[in-house]
C-alpha cells in the first residue's frame, strides 16, 4: 500500500489562474490509503487530463466527482434559480435546493446507483400511520421508501439517456430523428445555455451572471426571453422555460428528488406534502365509521380559514405564492398549447 500526502490543488497563489479554477473553500492537507493499481490509475487519470484545456479540465474534474457542471456553471445555475424564485422573508429558490435537484439530475447516470429518476414508494415516512382502533393519528411511521429509487426498464432507460445526452448520442434513440430532427440533451442544453447567460451579462453589465448584482441580474434576465430559440422538440420551449420549470419542480417536488430542502418550499404554500398513510379521515372502530382529522377537516373549512361569527375567511396567498401560482398557471397555459 502507499500512502500519499497530498496538498491542496491549485494553490491560491498560484499566478495567472482564473477564480474559478481555485477550490471554493480552503482544504485541510489529506492522507489517501491507496493500493498500487488504484495509485496507477490515479496517476493515469491525471495524466490524461493534464493535457486538456482549463474548461475540459473543470469538466473532467466535475465527472469524476460524480458531477457535471462545473463549480463556475453551477454558480451561475444558483444565480438565475434565485433570480426566478428570490429571497425574501421565505427562501429563494437557491436555498430551496432548486440549484442541486438540477445538477442532480444532469448527473443522474454518472455515479453508480440506480438513476434519481422515479422515487419509490408507498411512503415517505412524514406522515404516521392511523391509529384505527380509536381514528386518530398512530406513534408508528413507515420508512421513507422514497429514497429507494425504482430501476428503470431498458426503453425507460433509452428514453431518458436521450433526454440528457441527445438523441444522436443513445445507440437505437433516434428512431423519430429524421423526421422531427434529433433531440438535443438536457446536458448541451444547460452547458451551451448557462455559457450564452454569461456572455450576454458581460456584454451588457461588464461580469458573468453570478457577479452581478441583482438588479443587474433582472436586467439581464429580462433580455433573455429572445436570447434563445424555441426548440420544436420540446413543445417550443426556449432554454429559460426550461430553465424556470425545472427550478419549480426543484422547489416543490418531493425533497427526496434533491431540492424542496426541508419541505420548506411545501411550507411556503401551506401544503402539508404526501398525506399517506395517515390521510385525512381515518376510519375508527370505536365509531365504526371515519373520522375526520381536526387539523385538516374534509366537510368544513380549515380551523384557521374560518373568520368571526364562523365565516369562510381563506388566507390571501403571500406575494411569493402569488408569483408562484402565476409562474405555474402560465406555464400549464404553454404546456396545453404545445399539447
């Protein structure tokens, strides 16, 4: 066995090296326990990424973390996911997990586990199971099965290795190429995107898109709409449309995904999450009949949407509900007219 100590690399003196090619964060000097074979091939994944280009190098060192964004396009992803759903007295879509559930699912085929694609089930564990005997809610959970992510079926698999990497890249995914034209990945799509946001934000205000301040940032954010071709094979959708939906599935899917960071994005719009096994009225045996949950009654109102002298009283949304209910009215509108 041979043991290495290793220093940090690159070091922050190093002259002429871009920001970005610097470690984010100081690392601590480390010891790797390694045999001879995977010294060798160590030695030989160094050796053929010394040769690549400062972007191929930032790229081959995302991959090999089980990554495909590099650290400076991922700042820029967690800069325009928090333009879109920004902080205010709630998290904005960075903290939500939004950035993470995205560059998750870029790399859902690069590290060696079932693909974070269809979450499993029944149960996530954050509701317990009924307690039946007297129709309230029991002590007793169920794990997350959640977390244990289906294996996909061979087409299942070919569909999505297309809708990542391109049709033209997936043996036997191009069966509808030559009359709709190939499909380009979500991969190309964010790595050429993320890269056009940029150029756009130094032409206009001098930076990249995540060094600017936010008002800057919205002024550029506001020249995107025709930065970006619409793409016929996905509904005519434009980069920024996918861009916007996918930090709201990022926000508000289930946490187990890789974003919606605590549930708090469900705990922005008051919505409780997956309800089973518990559900809202629990059949009781002493009753013989359900039992409606007093916290979420199924025949009346809410207890805290009911107003003196018993009125219907409904919470107004929040400002941040009311742009999100907006964002996804519009885009359900443009997903029926592409349907």
């Amino acid at each position: 066995m041979l043991r290495l100590k290793l220093p940090r690399w690159p070091p922050e003196s190093s002259p002429g090296l871009p920001p970005e090619l610097r470690w984010d964060a100081p690392r601590p000097t480390i010891s790797l326990l390694l045999s001879r074979r995977e010294f060798l091939k160590a030695l030989g994944i160094v050796t053929a990424t010394a040769a690549l280009p400062f972007t191929g190098l930032r790229r081959a060192a995302a991959a090999a973390r089980g990554r495909f964004l590099t650290s400076s396009e991922y700042r820029t992803l967690q800069a325009l996911c928090d333009r879109i759903i920004p902080p205010d007295t709630d998290p904005g879509a960075r903290k939500l997990g939004a950035p993470r559930y995205i560059a998750s699912l870029l790399a859902t085929f690069e590290r060696p586990r079932v693909p974070v694609i269809y979450a499993g089930g029944p149960f996530s564990g954050r509701t317990p199971f009924p307690d039946n005997d007297n129709g309230t809610p029991g002590r007793r959970r169920p794990r997350d099965s959640f977390r244990h992510f289906i294996p996909l079926s061979r087409i299942q698999e070919l569909r999505w290795r297309a809708e990542l990497y391109g049709s033209a890249q997936v043996p036997g995914a191009g069966f509808n190429d030559a009359a709709l034209g190939p499909l380009v990945g979500l991969r190309d799509l964010y790595r050429n995107g993320l890269a056009r946001v940029n150029e756009i934000a130094t032409t206009v205000a001098g930076d990249r898109f995540d060094r600017l301040s936010t008002g800057d940032q919205d002024r550029v954010l506001g020249m995107l709409d025709g930065a970006f071709a619409p793409d016929p094979r996905r509904d005519g959708h434009t980069f920024v449309d996918i861009l916007i939906m996918h930090t709201l599935e990022g926000c508000f899917s289930a946490p187990e995904y890789g974003g919606n960071a605590r549930a708090r994005g469900w705990e922005m719009l008051s919505f409780e999450g997956d309800s089973q096994p518990l559900g809202y009225s629990i059949f009781s045996r002493a009753a013989d009949g359900y039992v409606e949950r007093p916290d979420h009654p199924m025949t009346t109102p809410n207890p805290d949407e009911i107003g003196p002298g018993g009125a219907l009283s409904p919470r107004p949304l929040s400002a941040d509900g009311q742009r999100v209910q907006t964002n996804i009215l519009t885009f359900a509108n443009l997903l029926g007219d592409g349907c």
